[in-house]
C-alpha cells in the first residue's frame, strides 16, 4: 500500500482547512487505496492551537487516514532527538535551521519533510492554510488525484494517466518526482494593493527580482506573469501533461514530491522570507526529471491580518528579503541550468555535491545588487506614500541587518545541505512516535483501520 504524507503547516486558525484536507485524505485512500498520514504542523498560541484541535478531533475516522497535529513544542522534541541521533557536531545549530524563533516558511517545509521520512511515506503533497479547493457541480476538485496516478511511477508508465504527454522516449525509465498544479485567485504574493496605487511602481518594484543579467525585454515580461499562477479561468475538466516542466507552471502549495528529491535537498531555512521554498523545484526542473503539471488549481486568497499594522509591514519586510535573497539563489539557479542532467546521478537521482558547490560559492557574491535594490524599494514606498512611506522608514533603519540577513540566509542552507542526509536518515530511525497532547506538545487525531488497531 502506498503510504503518503498529506502536510499542511500552519501559523494560524484554519478550522475549515484542516476539514477540507481531511476530505481530500479520504478521496485518496477511497480512490488510489493509498494509506495517508495528514500531518499538521501548527506553531500557533494555547488559544489558536485548541481552535485547530478541536477541528481534527471533530473530523470523523476514517480507515486509511491518520492525522498527525503537532505543536511547536512537540515539534522541538523530535528535531531535538533528530539532530543528536544524526551525529551533527552542533545539534543545536541544526535545530535552530529547522525551528528558528521566528517565520521560515522554508524551514517549516523542512520539518514536514522530516515528518514524512519519520512515517516512511514515498511523496508529501503540500497546501497551504490560505487556499481553498474548487468546487464543480458541488464536489471539491482535489490535487491529489493527479499526484496519486503519477507521483514516483516511472514517466513511461505515467503515461497512461494523463491527458498528454510531451515525454522524451529517452526518459521513460526516469521516476516522476513532481506533480504540480497552480492557483486562481489573488497574486500569491500579496502586492496588488501597489498595482492598483500606481501600476509604473509596481512594474519597478517587481522587476527587482528578475534576473539582472537577462535583457530588458525579458526581464519586462517577466513581471507580466509574476506571481499570477493560472489566471482566473475556473476548473472545468482535468488537463494534465507529462514532459519536463516549466518553473512557472509549478506551486509549492500544490505539488507532490517523491522522497527521492525531498529527502536531498532541503529549502531555504530562511527567516521572515517569503518565496524561500522553491530551491527544490528549480532543481527538479533544471535537471530536466520528467514531471507532470495539471490543471486542478487551488484557490489563493489573503488573510487579513497582512493588510493592516504591524501584519501589514512584517509581510511587506519578508517581501522585501525575498527580493534581496535573489542575489544569491540566481547564481545557483543558473548553475542548476548549466549543469542540466548532469545533477541526476546513473539512478536518475538528484546529486547533492554539484548543488553544494553551487550554495557555497553564492555565498561571497557582491551585495552591490541589493544595495541598489534597496534603494530603488525606498524610492519606490515614498512615492506610494502613506503606510508605504512608513514601511520605507522601516526599511532604511534596518538596511544594513537587511543586508547581513540575506548573506547569512544563504551560509545557513549551505549548512543544512551538507547536513540534510543524516538528517533525513535519523528521522527516518527516529519514527515520530506519539507525544502527549496539549497547546505545547500536539496531538494524534482519529487514527483508525489495521495501524489504529496496532498502536
């Protein structure tokens, strides 16, 4: 029985979500016969965390679905018992990349990766709290149907599962590691509100995150797609390709990944950085592993507290690192696309070494491009004044930390990469045996059929 891990991690109360995740659960042990451990990585407040407790101990059992919700603290014993049981000489350093004291949207990814291993599953198929399913003629249209049918199958035999395929006979024998819709709805960066103030500062700010080295008519175009996913066109009958994908065609909150890339490269442990969880998939994609891309999107939609106060700038300033971490992800990124299939190894897999040498060498690359980043952001809020010239304010005082924070951004996940394998091998002895429940520690949810029975 394929066993997979169905990962939702969370900051926030998310009720409806967690039920929702619990229905796409049952479609796939209903219709693939898969075995799936919805796991719930929840590093809220006491009163936040009883709200998300008390949706999954409402959700009704069902045989073949296990739902793991683990609090912060729960989460800190077994990365604690993890990093020990890996050998690491700085356990603690390695706990503080996988559980910073603060946001790492990279870093929480991170952990349910090593939730996965722990529960031996082969793919973790990721969502986010902010995002709805489609629904059509009344019924939700799940990702995971198209993950199930080709995750980690041979491209050759994934053929039959989707409604074209683009693949290269020479890669038939290669495993499909992604499967990846996109989103509907709002931008999945939250910078519209700049486009409707002034759409010339919005163009500005967006094209600090292309590439620098492209020409200007591709860097133009580039801002034409950014952040849009597929549009607003709604799900009307399933779409699926098979081939190599396009990096814009993929979502990290929609996708399957085979354990086979998850368990060699880790994301980012970036702090208060949006976009820090893609490294992954520019590998997948650049070494041109066959993939499958679909069309059942998801809905993006904003939470509230982003737009106001001090949620307004603390989403703003992580928009801000992300435009800074370029500057070191861009030169590993276009090693990845120089290298091409020479990451995967005889077995089709990807090869940590030349990726290794990629982050280290990012590291020393002159800051001048995010100095002048920086610059053209102050400029840039003042003119949108109001609360933007007030971000620009916060900005200016914290240009050199700014600075400092995305250089260090890059030394910490040259760390994590070299450390990623005993990582990913102790989890997997490890187990990630049951904890008390509680706020801090988190809890098993209804676990039912011959594993319930067992434990």
């Amino acid at each position: 029985m394929q066993r997979v891990c169905l990962a939702l991690p969370t900051m926030r109360s998310c009720p409806e979500t967690i039920a929702e995740l619990a229905e796409e659960a049952a479609y796939a042990v209903a219709n693939f016969g898969a075995e799936v451990h919805l796991v719930i990585l929840d590093t809220t407040d006491a009163a936040t965390f009883a709200q998300n407790a008390g949706a999954v101990a409402a959700l009704e059992p069902t045989p073949g679905v296990v739902v793991h919700h683990l609090g912060e603290a729960r989460q800190r014993e077994f990365l604690h018992r993890v990093a020990e049981r890996s050998g690491a000489a700085d356990p603690d350093l390695l706990l503080d990349l996988m559980l910073p004291p603060a946001v790492a949207y990279g870093s929480c990814v991170n952990r349910l990766f090593l939730g996965a291993a722990a529960l031996g599953c082969t793919s973790a198929h990721l969502r986010n709290d902010d995002a709805d399913f489609q629904v059509v003629d009344g019924r939700k249209v799940f990702p995971i149907h198209h993950e199930l049918l080709s995750i980690g199958r041979p491209a050759g035999e994934a053929v039959a599962g989707v409604t074209r395929s683009e693949l290269d006979p020479a890669d038939a024998d290669k495993p499909v590691m992604l499967v990846s819709g996109s989103f509907i709805g709002e931008l999945n960066v939250d910078i519209s509100e700049i486009h409707e103030l002034d759409p010339a500062v919005y163009r500005d700010v967006v094209r600090l995150w292309t590439p620098p080295v492209w020409p200007e008519e591709e860097r133009d175009a580039m801002v034409d797609v950014s952040f849009k996913g597929a549009g607003s066109e709604p799900f009307t009958t399933d779409e699926s390709v098979l081939g190599v994908p396009d990096i814009w065609d993929v979502y990290m909150c929609n996708i399957a990944l085979d354990h086979r890339a998850y368990e060699v490269l880790p994301l980012l442990p970036s702090i208060e950085t949006i976009g820090s969880d893609y490294a992954l998939l520019h590998a997948l994609v650049h070494s041109r592993l066959p993939g499958v891309v679909h069309n059942r999107h998801i809905v993006n939609y904003y939470t509230p507290e982003r737009r106001t106060g001090t949620g307004f700038v603390n989403y703003q300033l992580r928009f801000v690192k992300f435009l800074l971490s370029m500057l070191y992800l861009y030169p590993v990124y276009g090693g990845m696309i120089d290298l091409g299939r020479e990451l995967l190894d005889e077995r089709h897999g990807l090869r940590v070494e030349p990726i290794i040498d990629l982050v280290r060498g990012s590291v020393d690359w002159d800051r001048a491009g995010n100095e002048h980043c920086l610059d053209v952001l102050d400029r840039s809020y003042r003119k949108l004044g109001g609360k933007y010239a007030e971000l620009a304010d916060v900005v200016a005082a914290r240009r050199g930390q700014l600075l400092d924070e995305a250089r260090q951004d890059a030394e910490r996940w040259a760390v994590l990469v070299e450390a990623w394998a005993p990582l990913v091998a102790a989890a997997r002895a490890q187990g990630l045996d049951a904890g008390p429940e509680g706020p801090d520690a988190g809890a098993e949810g209804p676990v039912t059929g011959a594993e319930g029975a067992a434990r």
